[in-house]
C-alpha cells in the first residue's frame, strides 16, 4: 500500500481515537464491572431480616398477597434462588408510566414475606442502585442518564471506535507480520507501549469488532425498528411479535388458587432443556384471560437472547408451553443471530469462564484506550538539545491532553471505586441512597479532573494513581469491618459472589499501588525532556 495512504489511515486511526477514547475508557471499564453485575449487586445488598417463604408455600403466599392486594396480580415474580440481593420470595414492581423504560428510579420495588407469626408482611423494598448506575455509565459512556440523546451521543463514539478499528488493522497490515508479538523493551519506552498497543489491539480486534457494532445498533435500534416497520411490515411490525396467551379473550377471570405450583412450572420447563436453570418465574395479567409465566433462567451451554438469560412462556394453570422462543439456544436460526449478537455483546454465554474472558478484555480495552492517548503525547513530545541539553517547554496540546487523559481515566477508577465504598457505608443512613451515590461519582470525577489540570498529568497521574488504590482496597476493607464489627451497620457476606468481588478488588488495588510506584519512578529517573516530568516551576 502507498506510503500517503498509510499516512491518511493513521491520522483517522489516531484522530477518531483521541475524540472517543476517553469516552471509551469509561465504558470499558464499567462494563467489565457489569459483567458481573449479578455479584456486585448481591455484594452491595444488605442483609434480610425476613426468612424466605419456603417454594412449597409459594402457592399459599401467592393466594394470601393478591387476596389483600388484587392490583398485584398485573404482575409479580416468585425468586427461585436464595440471594443476598433478593430480599423476599415474592416481589413486584410499579413503574411510572410516563417515564423512559430505561428510568430505573421512576420504579418502586414491592416485597411480601411470613412473619414469625405466619402473617403476610408487604412493603417497599429498597435494591442498591450500584450496579444499574454503573451499567449507565457503560452504556451511555459516562453521562448520568440513559436517555434517547444520550444513547445518540454514544452511538456517535461507536462509529468512531469502528472507524478507528478498521484505520489502525489497515496502518498495521504492512508490518503486520513482522511486528505482531513483537515487545521490544528497554529505554525506548515510546516503542514498547506502541508494541504492547498494536498486540493487545489485534488479539482483541474480534471482540472490539462486536463491541463497536453492536454499541450502534443498541443506540439507534428504535430506529431501525421504526424503519425496518415501515419498509418490511406497512406498520405491522409488533403484531409480529405478539402471541396468543393461554386462554380465549372473553373467558371468565381466571382463579389465581387455581394455579399450578412454582415447582411444577419449573420441572415441565426442565423437561425442555434439562442444562437450562430457572431462576425467577415472571407473573403476568394472572387473572385475566392470557395469563402467562415467564420462566427466566440460564443455561451455561447455550446462548441467551438476553443478559438475565432467557425464557419459557408457560400458561400457569395448565402448563401449557406458549413460547419457547426465548429459551437459551432455542431460537430458529434468523432469531439465533439475532441473539447471538446479543450475547457476544453481554456475554451471556459460556458461563464463569466466558464472564472472566470479557471481564479482562474489557479492562484490556480500558487499557488500550489509556496508552493510545499516551502515544499521541509522546508523539507529540519536544526533545532536548542533542549538543547545549537544554530541555524545552512541552507543547501546551500535549500537556493538556495529558492531564485530561489522567483525570477522566482515573476519575472514573475513583468515582466507581467510592460509590461502592458509599453503597455499604451510607445504606439506612441517607433518605434516598441512589441519588448520593450518582453525586460522589461525579463529585470523585471532577475532582480529580480539576486536580489534573490543577497539578499536572505527571504529579497528578502519580495522586491519582494513589487515590484509586487506597479507595479501591477500602472496598475489601470495608467488607472486613463489617464483617468484624456487625453493630456499625455495615456487613460482610460469605457467599463465593461477595467473596470475589472483595478479592478482585483487592487484587485491583496492589494494581494500581504498583502503577503509582512505577509512575513516580519515572518522573523521579525518566527523561526530563518527557511530558510526565515534573513541569518547571511558573508553567502549566
């Protein structure tokens, strides 16, 4: 290929690049978290004071709540699974209807459970709002709502990401061979991040490929929902989609005491897929006419259509199987590229092994992010004099950048790493617990921004680097104290989801304590004629 070609190619690598990396650090790094969204929120819920109804009473529980509250019986979930996050067997939402369906906190949660005296308790329960702001953040690349301009803005990035994707394949394809694993340390430390840059690049390049379709779609779908029904279906499109439920319209309203068991639901889906575990059985409209049970599970050996997993739509009086189309490696083969797509996306397949994989690439594409902003500075770098050695004022753009990179990297890694510390420390202290952990996210993050314009990227990447490790370890920490000390309102559970979440952060810690050493060596014995030297006194 032509050396001008090559040379246009890198420019639109790097320039799409510096635009969307930031962005995209943030989303890569909250959705490695989110990968394992199930542990964190069960890590982040506090402990329950109520015994779980036993799923043999379920039916009785059932029958007594919509006795006393027939408005529940529009829809309702029975938990299968005993979890830190599921603070009853019985549970229902009320959301506001004229808000976005991605609004969580225009949803009230609802809980029934037995008192000890065997009485039906209901009230509103209070889920930790942790994971599903950091999912925002993932999804909409750091803005604080999930909104329809929002999802625009990140679709934007996306297109960035693959157009810089494919820039950087095509820059690389003439040295491609020689240079592929190719990791020349030693002084030049410029070449060795660019090295480590193009290698992680290309192993990854597949999943970066999903990541960056699938993120467009995801921001434009109603879209192409609304074009794909007009050009393919003449405004027919969600007729498609609909199913017929179990029984006639105008039959007599159904008797919920009529129903079949939570058990027996759950073992004639189990005859359909014997690898598929349910894990939550979805309510709907069970007195009406087409009352229907969505059987939610996951099944490690197939692929989900969703993140939660899939499902089995069943009619609950009759057992009746209505849909199966949604059950994990079920789908026909247009509807399973479909979900495949999905899962690629959400790693909703393969198990624990396939989450971790995800969970290191996306901490991998963080990375990847954070050095090709690094090697745009050192591109950029003003050297010193061969023969007098003086050492020259670096270029206001890269000192800049510089200090950008750090504090909106770094100011993410602190924001997440307090709202979690926050979500254990300040739960029953504080009236609306979500609405504090969306305001010391952001008040994390710009502080640190503010620090890193304020001080520098070089000394403030070294503060920084520090804040994160000391935050980040007092995550464990705080588990431990709560754990060691019950009466301080914290807590520390022992279920191996919980367990890993202190662990990995832990180990994030050591992490980013092993950076901060590494980066104030380098400005102590690094070139002096380097952006990440301490600037002169009287300049930025």
């Amino acid at each position: 290929m032509r050396a001008d070609y090559i040379r246009i190619y890198k420019s639109v690598h790097t320039w799409t690049g510096i635009l969307a990396g930031m962005a995209l650090f943030i989303a890569f790094y909250a959705g490695a978290l989110t990968v394992f969204k199930e542990p964190l929120a069960r890590w982040a819920s506090p402990r329950t004071e109520a015994a779980h109804v036993p799923l043999e009473a379920a039916p009785d529980l059932i029958a007594r709540v919509l006795a006393a509250r027939p408005d529940v019986a529009k829809g309702f979930n029975i938990h299968l699974q005993d979890a830190e996050n599921v603070p009853a067997r019985m549970g229902w939402e009320v959301r506001d209807p004229a808000a976005d369906d991605h609004d969580e906190s225009s949803v009230r949660h609802y809980a029934a459970y037995l008192d000890a005296d065997g009485e039906v308790r209901m009230g509103q329960s209070a889920p930790s709002g942790l994971t599903s702001f950091i999912d925002v953040l993932h999804r909409v690349v750091g803005l604080p709502v999930d909104n329809d301009p929002n999802r625009w803005i990140m679709g934007v990035i996306a297109a960035l990401y693959a157009l810089a994707l494919v820039s950087g394949v095509i820059v690389l394809l003439p040295s491609l061979v020689k240079d592929f694993f190719a990791l020349r340390t030693g002084k030049n430390l410029k070449r060795m991040w660019l090295d480590a840059h193009n290698v992680v690049g290309i192993v990854s390049l597949p999943f970066h490929i999903v990541m960056a379709l699938s993120s467009v779609v995801f921001a434009y779908h109603d879209g192409i929902y609304g074009l794909q029904d007009r050009l393919m279906y003449g405004g027919k499109l969600e007729s498609v989609f609909q199913r017929p439920g179990g029984a006639a319209p105008g039959a007599a309203a159904r008797d919920p005491a009529a129903m079949l068991a939570p058990l027996e639901l759950v073992a004639r889906t189990r005859e359909l897929a014997p690898g598929f575990e349910p894990s939550t059985l979805q309510y709907q409209q069970v007195t009406g006419p087409r009352a229907v049970v969505r059987v939610w599970g996951k099944d490690s050996g197939a692929v989900s259509p969703r993140a939660r997993g899939g499902f089995v739509a069943v009619d609950p009086y009759t057992g009746k199987i209505l849909n199966r189309d949604y059950l994990p490696g079920g789908q026909d083969t247009p509807n399973l590229w479909i979900s495949s797509f999905f899962a690629l996306h959400m790693a909703s397949f393969g198990g624990a092994a396939v989450q971790w994989l995800y969970f290191l690439l996306g901490l991998a594409g963080a990375w990847l992010f954070y050095s090709g902003n690094l090697l745009w500075i050192e591109t950029r770098r003003k050297r010193a004099d061969r023969k007098t050695g003086e050492v020259p004022a670096q270029r206001l753009d890269t000192r800049l950048m510089a200090s950008a990179t750090v504090g909106v990297c770094l100011g993410c890694v602190c924001g997440i790493s307090l709202m979690m510390i926050a979500s254990k420390w300040l739960n029953g202290r504080v009236g609306d617990l979500d609405a504090w952990l969306h305001g010391l996210y952001y008040l994390a993050f710009f502080a640190c921004v503010a620090w890193a314009f304020l001080r520098g990227g070089a000394k403030a990447g070294v503060h920084l680097l520090w804040l994160a490790a000391a935050l980040t370890l007092a995550i464990p920490a705080t588990s431990l104290v709560g754990g060691l000390f019950p009466g301080t309102g914290l807590w520390a559970h022992t279920s191996a989801a919980a367990l890993a979440v202190d662990a990995t952060a832990l180990a994030a810690a050591l992490g980013f304590a092993w950076m901060a050493k590494a980066a104030s060596r380098r400005i102590g014995q690094g070139a002096l004629d380097s952006v990440w030297a301490p600037a002169p006194r009287g300049t930025f």
